[in-house]
C-alpha cells in the first residue's frame, strides 16, 4: 500500500467567463493581489491567466483562467472558503456584502452556524459560492447549518452558537477533536 509523503495545500484555478469581472471581485472585495498575469499558448487557443495571493511567500494562492464555457448550466465549484480572524472581520465582510458595488455582484448571502464554525455564503460572479469563516471553539458532527442573524451582538452570537453546539452531536472542545484526528492521521 503507498503511504504518500506529506503535502500542504498550495493553490486553485478556477475557470472564468469574465476575467477582468473576476479579478476585480477578488481584488477589491476579497484582498487578493495580482501577482502576474499574462498569456499562455494551449492547444485549445491561448490562455488568459491571473494569478492572485494574499500571501507575500505564495507567487499564487488563487489562478484565474479564460476558458469557461458560457453555456455551462452551472458552476461545477462547489465552493472557495477563506478563514476569517473574528467575528468583527466576519460581520466586517457581511456589512460589505450589502453595499454597493458587491450588492450587484452576489447573491444568496447567507450567514450560518455549522458549530464548529461560523460562515458567511454568499454566490459571486458566475455564481461561484464563497464562504467567508471563523472557527468555533467547539466541535459537533457534521453536516450541520443552522441560519443565524447579524443583527445581534457578538457576545448574544456567541451564546447562541454555544447553546446550539452543546445540544448536538459528537460535541466537544475543538481541541479535543484535533488531538483525535492528529490520531487518526498519525500525525505526533
């Protein structure tokens, strides 16, 4: 049986209709840079590519390609999520979501609890689901989403989120659950 070396996830490439319209969702509302960008000669025609960190140490993190077929009946990306810092970082993205011009840009905006998590969704251009997230404390089995509204304090948000995590299943300390799959992953 192969026992893998270890990896780390690098980066993504993401197919796009409109790159300039991608580009300037991922620069202006998310904080990505460009890195580089140019033209790459395939055997389908050439290639527009636009390659996209927030990390100074990653040349990209994030790689839009011209070459999405306008006629695809959906996007076949289920979702891109990016951890947030905080809940202000969070309710920060939220509040943007709403106003202009990302209210013209995404649908679908949806903040949710999942218990070991709490998110924003919302569909970007092309209807490319994003997940803005912080991590909880807290551990429960998955799946599990639970609506809930910004509209409350943090700290009411945070009770919240805590009463529901301690009514579900497999609740525990975060800590808990990452010294398990440290286990489970022979990981020391």
């Amino acid at each position: 049986m192969f026992n893998p070396p270890p990896i780390s996830f690098s980066h993504m490439g993401l197919y796009v209709k409109d790159i300039d319209r991608q580009e300037r969702f991922f620069t202006q509302f998310l904080g990505f840079t460009v890195t580089d960008r140019g033209s790459l000669p395939t055997p389908k025609g050439p290639v527009q590519l636009v390659f996209l960190s927030r990390v100074p140490e990653e040349h990209h993190q994030m790689v839009l390609a011209t070459g999405r077929p306008a006629d695809l009946g959906f996007n076949t990306v289920n979702q891109l999520s990016f951890r947030v810092s905080d809940l202000a970082s969070l309710r920060a993205f939220f509040e943007a979501l709403h106003q202009a011009p990302w209210q013209d840009e995404v649908t679908e905006v949806l903040p949710a609890c999942h218990g070991n998590a709490l998110s924003i969704y919302a569909r970007g251009p092309e209807d490319t689901r994003i997940e803005l997230f912080i991590d909880t404390p807290w551990y429960v089995n998955q799946p599990m989403r639970e609506p809930f509204g910004f509209e409350q304090s943090d700290d009411e948000i945070w009770h919240w989120a805590h009463e529901k995590a301690k009514a579900l299943p497999g609740f525990r300390p975060r800590a808990q659950w990452v010294q398990e799959m440290k286990q489970k992953m022979g990981v020391h």
